[in-house]
C-alpha cells in the first residue's frame, strides 16, 4: 500500500464514511452541488475564504483536479442523502518528509456549526496518520479568518506562527496566514478528544 512514508505513486483517492457524512474524491459530476453549497449563506461574498462563485465552480473544479499530486480534493456529502456539503482537500503533499496540511475547506452555512466539520477532520487525520503514515498535519487560514482559527484551536492543534504577508485575497489585499500542526505524536490523544466533541453531538 502507497503510503507517505514509502512513495511509490501519489496519494491514491479514497472515499471515506463516518457518522453520517461522507468524503468522496471531488469531481466534475459535484458541480451543482457545489454550487448549491456555496449559494446557501452567498459564501463567495466572504473577503478571508476563497469560496468559488457559482459561475467558477466548474474552474475551481477543474484547478483543484489539475494540482495533483500536490492536492487531494474531496466533495463533502450528507451519506443520507447525497447532497453537496462543501468541500476539503488534502493539500502540500510533501512525501519526503511525510507531511500534509488539510485545507481548502467550506461548507454550506446550514452545515455550518454542526457535527460536520469535525467528522471530516477526524476522517482525513486518521487516514493521514493511521493509513498514509504522515508524521505532520498541517493547517492554515486567514489571519482576520478568527472562526477557522478557533476552530482549529479547538481541534487540538498547535499554532506554530504567522507567515507575513503570504497570499492574495480575493479583493487584491494581501494576507497574512495563519499556521497550525499536529504531530504523529500528538494524535492519539486529539483522536480522542474530537470521538468526545463528536459524542457530545450525538452523533456516536
């Protein structure tokens, strides 16, 4: 099996399940729905996320599939009924040093604030320590992004600084980003706690 620590081939897309939600690779055929998702709460009009516009969904499709190996992108479904949640990647693919960040992420609003998100972040890290052998996970967002930042505080993960005006936002300013991590080391005990958020949903 291709995993992280020993790279034969880039990261082989999976399909993942768990408590209701499913992580599927992102293709053409996700289009409408992405569009759907990103029409519910106009996420597009949010300076500090890169959410596509409905128009450029089928480029933001089409970008996200031309960046592999680098990238690994993933549809978010509700497993139930099939509908487009948002979608996640698997991105800064670096297999020298068997490290990844996950990123790329939204939701639609209504997914927004529910079991959702932490579903995906402990589907995409067990995976990427327990199956790829990934000795670091990575995570980034916005410096004024004080959402994705607590969220991924609360995730467990270590901030490991700021990276100085870093990347174009959508509105031509410049941002600075955010950096987070855990570690191999460090899973184990974030496994745990995110099993906990997720019971306390009620979800487990």
């Amino acid at each position: 099996m291709h995993t992280l620590a020993h790279p034969a081939a880039p990261i082989a897309p999976v399909t993942l399940e768990l408590h209701g939600v499913r992580l599927e690779p992102l293709g053409p055929q996700h289009a409408d729905g992405l569009r759907a998702a990103a029409s519910d709460g106009e996420l597009w009009k949010l300076r500090i996320t890169s959410v596509p516009e409905p128009d450029q969904v089928d480029a933001y499709i089409t970008k996200a599939l031309g960046q592999r190996p680098e990238r690994l992108a993933f549809a978010v479904l509700d497993a139930a009924s099939g509908t487009v949640l948002g979608t996640t990647s698997y991105h800064d693919i670096v297999p020298a040093i068997a490290r990844l960040e996950i990123g790329y992420t939204w939701y639609a609003r209504s997914a927004q604030r529910s079991h959702v998100n932490t579903t995906c972040k402990l589907m995409l890290m067990t995976h990427a320590f327990e199956t790829l052998g990934a000795a670091l996970v990575g995570l980034r967002t916005d410096n004024f992004n004080h959402a994705s930042q607590a969220a991924i505080e609360r995730l467990g993960a270590k901030k490991d600084g700021v990276l100085r005006h870093h990347a174009l936002r959508r509105d031509g300013t410049v941002r600075d980003t955010v950096m987070y991590s855990i570690t191999a080391g460090e899973w184990p005990e974030i496994k745990a706690h995110l099993r906990y958020k997720l019971a306390q949903h009620g979800t487990v």
